[in-house]
C-alpha cells in the first residue's frame, strides 16, 4: 500500500520539520538528558573506572537515544498522518489510539 499525501511538494518539504512544540521539548530535554550521561563517560574514563561500569554506562546511553529517535519519529508520524490523512474528529481518536500501540511494539523491538 502507497500513502500519497494531498499536499504540494513544497508543503511536504516544509512538514519534515517537527513542527509539534510540546514533542520538540520532549526530544530536545531527552537530547539533553543524553549529552549528560555522555558527559558522565567521559568522566569515568578520565578518571579511571572499570570497562565494565563504563560499559553499563554506554548501555544506557544507547537506549536513551534509541527511545529518543522513536520519540521523535511517532511524532513526526503523528504529525504526517494528521496532514495527509486529515481525520475526522471522531477517527483522531483511533488514530492516536493506533499510534501509541506502535510506538509500543516497536519500543519492544529495541
């Protein structure tokens, strides 16, 4: 199945921007959050700590971003469906519905 949006090219260029304000606080403070426990490494490595608490330290850096990327792309889906798709008041709810399930079976894959 091919989704084709009704908007112009033009307009579809402009809407790869998160445009959402509350989702672009959201990414940015888990961007923010990141940049802190990358930081955190660098500490630890500087001041000589074991392989394995520097490890555990990567791990958790890496699912930060893994779950900020998903944050970002559900809510660059959200805002596409919303565009293209242009739902009726009664079916937004479906929508958001189906979207929140997603984000939830692909946060499992990670």
């Amino acid at each position: 199945m091919h989704w084709v949006c009704a908007s112009s090219s033009s307009e579809r260029n402009q809407m790869t921007v998160l445009t959402n304000t509350d989702a672009r606080t959201d990414v940015l403070n888990r961007l923010r959050r990141a940049e802190g426990q990358i930081r955190g490494v660098q500490r630890m490595i500087e001041e000589g700590e074991t392989c394995l608490k520097i490890a555990q330290q990567f791990s958790a850096v890496r699912k930060a971003l893994d779950s900020t990327y998903l944050r970002m792309t559900m809510c660059f889906m959200e805002q596409e469906l919303q565009t293209c798709l242009q739902p009726a008041d009664t079916q937004k709810a479906g929508v958001n519905v189906m979207l929140k399930d997603m984000e939830t079976l692909l946060a499992r894959m990670g």
